[in-house]
C-alpha cells in the first residue's frame, strides 16, 4: 500500500488554539497510509516582492518543507470572515516568487473548528478561493465545519464524542482516497506523463487520427515531451 506525506498548517498562532488541539487529534485518527507532519510558518517574516530575488533562508525551508510533502492540509479557524493574517503571509511566500508555486498540483484540503455552530464555513471558503488561484487540487467532499465544545478534544489529542471521531476518522480516510485519485490523473513527475497519456491531458479535444499523427512525428523525432 502507498503511503503519502501530509504536511499540516495549523491557521492559528495562539498556544492553547482549538486548531491545534484538532490538528493533534487528526494525526491521531489518520489511517496508516498517511503520515502527517507539522509545517510551521510563525518565523516567516511580512511578505514582499522585494524577498523574491533572494529568498531568506526561512523561506526558502518553507518552501522545501512544502515540496517534500505529497499533500496539504489546513487546519484553521475563521478570522472577521476570512483566514488568519499570518496563514496568508504563509500561503503567499509559498506561491512566490512567480513561476515557483509550491502549492500547484500539490493535493490540499481544509478543516477547522469553531465555538460557534458553523464552524469556520465561510474562512474555508475564502482559502479555497485563494488555494483555487494556486492550482492546488482539493478536496471539496467531505466539507468539515467542526463546532468546538469544552471537552471536545483533550490535551493529548482524544477526542472524546464517539460521532465527532468517526466523522473526522472518516475524513482523514477520504483524504487519502482523494491524494490517491489526484496522483493517477497528475502524477507527480509530469515528465512520467507521455505518449497517448500526455496527448489526452494537454489537448483533450483532438481526434484520434490526429493523435496518431502526431505520435508518429514525436517517435521519429525522438524528441522528448514537454512538461
């Protein structure tokens, strides 16, 4: 069986944030096939297009740490109906300097609790706006609005309503299903992409005389397909 690196981005800043109490006990409800570690972003500095020439070294381990993941995940709360000031700056040095997008055909999804009963529904929405325009593939069944009682999840990561861990086991599980389907359609080394499989993927519409046609001229030429 496949297994597959998850690299998590806990939204919230605070040390005794829900997110990361829900982060803790995603890790622990995760089946074997996926291993989940933590990407920090709270040393990144403001971002600006001024860094994009020369990346300081804290972003640039960012960066890596992003690239050394198969998928992302984000766990975050909902701030004035958008996501936390600082998981943006987050998200906008990874998509940076143009032409790097760390977050392009990387699989994500997103899930966050809240006090309140929906739950983080409308900053989801907003960060699946933006991770649009990154051109990360995501997870959009099952959506995951998670509301955060006292008690909900111990300081170890159990969580202690029977229903709330199925739900979430069953999310965590759906996770791996949708990385699976993403890496048979987009594989990760898109130069492994070749023959009728590249002629499909970049010009669905062409016919199949035309695809043999230009099949023939690629293996006469031996050239080597574009990425």
């Amino acid at each position: 069986m496949a297994t597959f690196k998850v690299g998590y981005f806990v939204g919230s800043l605070a040390k005794e944030s829900i997110n990361r109490k829900l982060a803790q006990a995603l890790v622990q409800l995760a089946p074997p096939a996926l291993v989940l570690t933590e990407i920090s972003f709270a040393a990144l500095p403001l971002y600006s297009y001024d860094f994009d020439a020369d990346y300081p070294p804290v972003a640039k381990a960012f960066k890596e740490a992003i690239a050394s993941v198969d998928a992302v995940l984000f766990v975050t709360p909902e701030y004035n109906r958008s996501i936390p000031g600082g998981l943006k700056n987050a998200i906008d040095w990874a998509s940076r300097p143009y032409g790097k997008n760390s977050f392009a055909r990387k699989p994500s999804a997103v899930i966050g609790p809240s006090p309140g009963k929906i739950g983080t529904a409308v900053g989801q929405q907003h960060l699946r706006s933006i991770l649009g325009f990154c051109n990360s593939p995501q997870m959009n069944s099952p959506e995951a609005y998670i509301q955060f009682t006292p008690g909900l999840i111990t300081e170890n990561g159990e969580v202690t309503d029977d229903s709330t861990a199925e739900f979430l086991r069953t999310y965590m599980v759906d996770l791996q299903g949708f990385i699976e389907r993403v890496y048979m359609a987009l594989p990760r080394n898109q130069s492994q992409l070749t023959g009728r499989l590249w002629v499909l993927a970049k010009c669905p519409t062409m016919t199949r005389p035309q695809e043999t046609r230009y099949l023939r001229i690629v293996e006469s030429s031996r050239s080597t397909l574009p990425n």
